[in-house]
C-alpha cells in the first residue's frame, strides 16, 4: 500500500474529489459550479452521429460510470420523434439529419427518464446541423428533472457561437465526448462521496463501543509488551479480537503431539494443523499445514510430518508446536481485512479478497477508522470482490451486512488501541450460513515507543470518555452522552415532540417541523467533528430493552474558528421541563468543554426566555444585553 492509496483513502472520507491534472480540475469547478450533482452513475448519452456516441459510452464505462438502460415508456416515446431506423437503445442515435427541435424533444423525453441520472448531449458538424439553433433549443427547455446535462459541441470555431450560448445559460461544453462523459462520472463520484458523510448509518447494538471488552484488550496487549514481544501469540490474537466481537474459530497451541490430541479431542474431529511460528506467527506455506485430520493416530502422523518439515527447512531453529483447530468447510468467499499505519495519517483500514485470490488480484480497498455502517458499506463497495459477490448468482446471499458489522468493530479496535501497528485477518469466510475468520496476525509498536510518539489518528474517534449517568429530580434516570450519526432518527422524533414556545426560544425565530426534520440539516447536526464540536444527548433509561430510545434533550458547543471560545445552546423535550434535567445537561456541557480546552462559552437567549435565564445565572454565566432585546450569556471557563 503506498501513501499516496493512503491519501485518496482521506480525500475521500473527508468528501473530496480527487482528479488527476489541471485541466480535469478547471472541468470539475466549472460543472460543480453550474449543474446539480447526480443522483447515480447512469449516464444518457444523445448524439447526432453514432461513433462520437461510443467514445463517450467507453470512456464512461472506463471511468467506472453505467450506461442507463432506456425505459420502456422512453423508447416509445423516441419512436414517435426519430426516425423508424433510430437504433432503440443507449446511446441514443438521433440520426445525421437532426434538427434543433429533434434534439430539444429528444432530451425533454430522456431527461424524463427515471433510469437516467445525467444526460449528455453530442453536436457533431454535419450537412443538416444547425448548431447555434440546436444550442438555442437546448437551453430554452424549461421544467426538466434537476439532473445534470453537458454537452460535447464538436467542430471548434464553426461551432463556437452554440458552444458559447450553452455556457452563457450553465450548461457546461466540451470540445470531446469522452471528456464530457468522464467529467459526469467525477460528478457522481463527488456525489457518491458526500453522500456517504451525510446517509444515515444503521446502528447495531452488537456494533456498540459500549459493548466492547476495552480492559481485557489492553491487558492482552500490555502483558506481550512486558515480554519484550511486539508479535501476538494466535491465542493472544484471537483473545483481542474477540474483545471486540471479532471471532476468529477456536484455536489452541500444543507443544507435543498427545496434547495436539487432546485439543482435537475437544474440538471433535476433523481437524487441522498448523506448523507454529517463532512468536507465534501462522504458518503461510501449503508444506505447513495438514487438513481433515480424522483421528488420533492421524495427529500424530501429522505432528510427525510438520516437525520434519520444520527440521529440514529451519535446522538451526527450535520447533515450536503446532496449532489444533477445526476443519471448518471452506464454502463461500474468502476476505481479507486488516489495517496498517501512516506515519502522517495514522492507522488506516484495509479489505478485500482473501487467500490465493487475494494475492493475485491485489484486491485492497483502505479507508481512515473509525467507520460506521455507511462508510464500511462504501469502503466494500469499492473491492472487486464486491462486484464478483453482485455479479454472481452464489454472491446473493452472502453475509455482507455482517462485513459491515465486523469493519465497524474492527475500526473502533484500531482507534481505540493505539499499541497496534498492523493487524491481518485472512481469510475470512463469507457465506449465506457463516462469517468466521481464520487466522489473525498482530504486530505492536516497540515496547519503548511512548504513546505521544505514535503517529496520530487523522480523525478523532467517538469520546466514550463523556458517556455518563445522571437522575432527574422525580427520580428517573437519564444516560448522558455525545450524539452520533447514527442518532438522526431520535433527533427525527425529539423535534416532532417540541413546542412552537420552544422552538421559537431555541432558534430565536419559528421553525416548520419539516424544516427541523430535514434530512439535511439533522445529518450535519449529528455527523459531527468531535474536536470542532459536541452536542451531548440525554437519554432516557426508563425504556425497555429493545423499544424505541426516547432523547429528552440536546445540548451542544461549536468552538470558534481561531479562538478558545464556543456558542453554546440547549434544548429541553417540553414534557420533561422543569425537572432540572437543562441544568444537569448544561453542568455537564461545561465539564467536557474545559476538558476540551475551551475557554470562554458564549450563547444569546431571548429576553422571554426567563427559565433559561435563571439557569445560566445560577451556574455563574454572566449576562449582557447589549442591544436589542436578546441577552448574551457568557462563562470563562
């Protein structure tokens, strides 16, 4: 893995479009600039001659675009404008003799189309083409689908007039399909890119940070460092990971063969066994390992050949065991994942194909932890194992949203235990009836590299530091703690629940319920930069396991670009105001602002707002009315 694949990997996590030369980058500010983003890759391609048409359908399909398949409804509706000879499929041929009304009818139509995502049109200089009067046409189209549209003029200065009224009107023009094709595909990977920032991830309870064995981690990890060992023994491997609900199947060393036969006793037959490395590493040679051991005589046969194998290949080194394990069928996909560190952004995360497969594609997708659903969904989405796993009829049913799962536990690993430099899972098996991993290396930063020394992670994990328990003054208790992305559906139903009274003391103006739901606004509120902001939730603990969780309220700072300072504000669910739960919310906002290094919380309050008043006056802020009838509250923290 290079940097620079380590550096697409940020770009891209932080929603950027990354292009390759100058020209591209002109192109993508231009057409950024005029034309709405795509809502997929499917791309309708007009021209007026056939072969620009396929130059434009290579270079997207190229790209890593997709042709749009005509709808039914489409075709026929072509039919009654284009000639009987038309080619009835995309890309559309309007046929040399195309007039600016056919072009203008024919883009209306396909623009409708709702398999089309973007519309390319193509101008080639011909006997019949008008290419001014077709410009005019295009742009005078009015009510169609907010999808993007660029255009190819071919001919340069025999065309330039046309080329001109299409930009003068924000439609973008290019002198070559295939640049106008490849320049709608970088649309879509713009779009594709944010998209997955602002979609709401799903939330599994086994995927909770709160589920997770931190101490035992740590202490397997600590105890190999106090052994001087920066290599995990597959025990101590597979303990850690299942600390984060990662299992790997049952593994056990044995120095001999009768206690290689005893742990196969346990496991139950077959099994197989591997050649155990110095320090504990797996074996990685087909010579070093044995499967579908049947019986005791047969470990000891296999026992046996392992250690004669290791004396001739390695004289000079002691034979360490072998390692018992189940012969589990081998009956789906084999994965790989595992994770790395840069030394400018940290630890990073891999996946791909596994096994033999995966070292001969060189199968390997990275991204920057931690990962929620969404974002270990796209980082799949990139492998050609994916695309293998949709292409084929086998693929259909195999547990990729249990993948998913598993990144997003393997992430929040990789962050939260800083001592590990590089971990390897592969193969992991994925199949309709299993998701279960084979083997598992895991090698640690040197003993006498202290944590401050290690490079840092490029994106600030979720601050399980700030969870916290408190009770409301009739006794019920309430849990306390930072807002995720995953939180958008309780933030959906918190302000579904609030009064005009306060929504109006919140915002200092009124708000419609579908301005305040927008999903727009609600995933930029909770898919938050913890070192930029917080927002602090209180949750009540009174709902039964499993039932919907019910946020009682919100309380949030955002940090002042080039200042210690930060706005505050909060917002109590109105059923549960007056029951002191705004002060405890707004004590604990103040703990985990000055442990977040802010110096001074600032906020205004309407002048009505007498019961916010009172608060802040009560927990030290001092209060100012400058001007006007608003009121700035102020803290130095």
């Amino acid at each position: 893995v290079s940097n620079d694949e380590v550096l697409s990997a940020a770009f891209r996590r932080s929603g950027v479009l990354r292009v390759n030369d100058v020209e591209s980058l002109f192109a993508m500010a231009e057409v950024l600039g005029k034309q709405p983003r795509p809502a997929g890759p499917r791309l309708a391609i007009l021209s007026n001659a056939a072969g620009p048409g396929i130059l434009a359908t290579d270079a997207l399909i190229e790209a890593g675009g997709e042709l749009a398949t005509l709808s039914d409804e489409t075709i026929a509706a072509l039919d009654a404008l284009l000639p009987d000879y038309w080619n009835r499929r995309n890309p559309i041929d309007l046929v040399g003799d195309a007039d600016p009304e056919r072009y203008a009818r024919a883009i209306e139509v396909v623009a409708r189309d709702e398999n089309a995502d973007g519309v390319l049109v193509v101008l080639t200089p011909q006997v019949w083409t008008d290419a001014t009067g077709t410009a005019e046409a295009v742009v005078a189209l009015e009510g169609l689908p907010n999808k993007p549209i660029v255009a190819s003029w071919m001919g340069g200065d025999t065309v330039a007039e046309g080329e001109d009224i299409l930009n003068a009107h924000n439609i973008p023009v290019f002198q070559y399909p295939d640049m106008s094709a490849r320049v709608f595909n970088a649309m879509w990977r713009y779009s594709y890119n944010l998209r997955g920032i602002f979609e709401t991830p799903v939330l599994h309870p086994d995927s909770m940070a709160e589920a997770f064995k931190r101490p035992r981690a740590e202490a397997i990890i600590k105890d190999a460092l106090a052994q001087g060992r920066t290599l995990l023994t597959p025990p101590e491997a597979k303990a850690l990971l299942e600390a984060y609900g990662i299992v790997l199947i049952e593994t056990h060393v044995a120095s001999d063969a009768e206690e290689a036969i005893r742990h196969a006793r346990r496991i139950g037959y077959p099994v197989v066994l591997q050649r155990l490395h110095p320090g504990g590493a797996e074996a990685d040679e087909p010579s070093e390992v044995v499967l579908n051991v049947p019986s005791d005589a047969a470990v000891r046969e296999a026992y046996a050949a392992l250690r004669r194998f290791h004396e001739k290949n390695l004289p000079h080194e002691p034979f360490h065991g072998v390692l018992v394990q189940p012969d589990v069928p081998k009956d789906g996909y084999e994965a790989a994942i595992g994770s790395n560190t840069d030394p400018r952004f940290g630890p990073y995360l891999s996946v791909g194909a596994g096994g033999q497969t995966g070292r001969v594609w060189r199968d390997c997708a990275l991204a920057i932890p931690p990962l929620n659903s969404v974002l270990a969904r796209r980082m799949i989405e990139q492998t050609r194992l994916y695309s293998l796993l949709k292409s084929n009829e086998e693929g259909a049913g195999v547990n990729l949203a249990g993948l998913e799962q598993l990144m997003v536990r393997f992430s929040y690993l990789v962050v939260e235990q800083r001592r590990i430099r590089e971990i390897t899972i592969d193969p992991m098996m994925i199949s309709r009836e299993r998701l279960a991993a084979f083997e598992a290396r895991v090698v640690l930063h040197e003993p006498e590299v202290c944590l401050e020394a290690l490079p840092k992670l490029a994106i600030r994990p979720y601050p399980n530091e700030y969870v916290c328990e408190c009770t409301m003054r009739d006794g019920r208790p309430v849990t306390v703690r930072p807002i995720r992305p995953e939180d958008e559906e309780l933030m959906v139903r918190f302000h579904e629940s609030l009064s005009n009274d306060t929504v109006y003391f919140r915002f200092l103006r009124l708000l419609s319920r579908d301005q305040l739901v927008k999903h727009e606004r609600l995933s930029r509120l909770c898919f938050i930069d913890y070192d930029r902001s917080m927002a602090l939730l209180a949750l009540d603990k009174t709902v039964d396991p499993g039932a919907e969780q019910r946020l009682l309220g919100v309380a949030r700072f955002v940090k002042l670009y080039g200042t210690d300072d930060a706005d505050f504000a909060i917002m109590i669910r109105d059923d549960v105001q007056g029951q002191g739960l705004g002060k405890t919310l707004m004590q604990r906002l103040i703990e985990v602002a000055r442990a977040e290094h802010v110096r001074r919380l600032v906020g205004t309050i309407l002048s009505e707002n007498r019961p916010m008043l009172r608060m802040c006056a009560g927990l030290g802020f001092k209060l100012h009315k400058p001007v006007g009838d608003d009121t700035i509250a102020e803290l130095i923290l």
